[in-house]
C-alpha cells in the first residue's frame, strides 16, 4: 500500500485574516472583494484552492493509511472484504458485545479495524 501514498504537499487552505480576528473560523471562504490580492493570486499571498490541488484518481477516497473504507455492520460483512486493500469502520449502531466480536473475528482474518 505504501507506492500509493500521496508524496505532494498541500498547503492547509486557511481563511484570509482567520489568524487575525478570533470570530473567524479558519475554514476556506472564497475572497471575493474587487482589491483582494488573494483573489487575483498575487505572488507571496496565501494559497487559494483549485483544481490543480486535487489527489490523483487513484488515491481519491482512500484512508490516509492507503485502504479502502468499508462500514461493517454484521460478521457476515466481514467475508467480503479483501484484507490487502480494503479496511472496516463498524457502524456506530453496533453494541458493545456484537462490537467486541467483530474486532476478534477481523483479527484472525487479518483485517485492518479503523475504529475499533
């Protein structure tokens, strides 16, 4: 799994002036005012968003450990999964002795648990 393991860096895209005023959260808003230097990418300014930035088509989706999420609901899920490239999130709906179990059975398969 490591070869698919995206080595570019993206910047973190920050809101503009979210450093600055505390009553700004610091997620992405687009700056649309007519002199923003942002807006026109001006060199030296921070980083805007655009589709350049994007992940490639194979990495698109993927858990940053490199497997493929899949939501387990029930033992019987668990044959269907391919230990070498996907891995399980059991859904929150679970309880605590199903829960206990499915994490038991998944480590005897060899399989990846996400949220155990």
């Amino acid at each position: 799994m490591s070869d698919l393991v995206n080595p570019r860096k993206k910047p973190k895209f920050r809101r503009w002036l979210s450093q600055t005023y505390k009553r700004l959260s610091e997620s992405w808003r687009k700056p649309r005012g007519i002199h923003s230097k942002i807006r026109v990418r001006r060199k030296g300014k921070i980083k805007m968003p655009s589709i350049g930035w994007g992940a490639p088509k194979s990495l698109r989706g993927l858990h940053p450990s490199g497997f493929k999420e899949v939501v387990i609901y029930s033992m019987k899920d668990l044959e269907k999964i391919n230990p070498e490239k996907e891995a399980i999130k059991i859904s929150h709906t679970v309880g605590k002795k199903k829960r206990g179990e499915i994490v038991k059975r998944a480590n005897e398969l060899k399989i990846k648990v996400l949220n155990p």
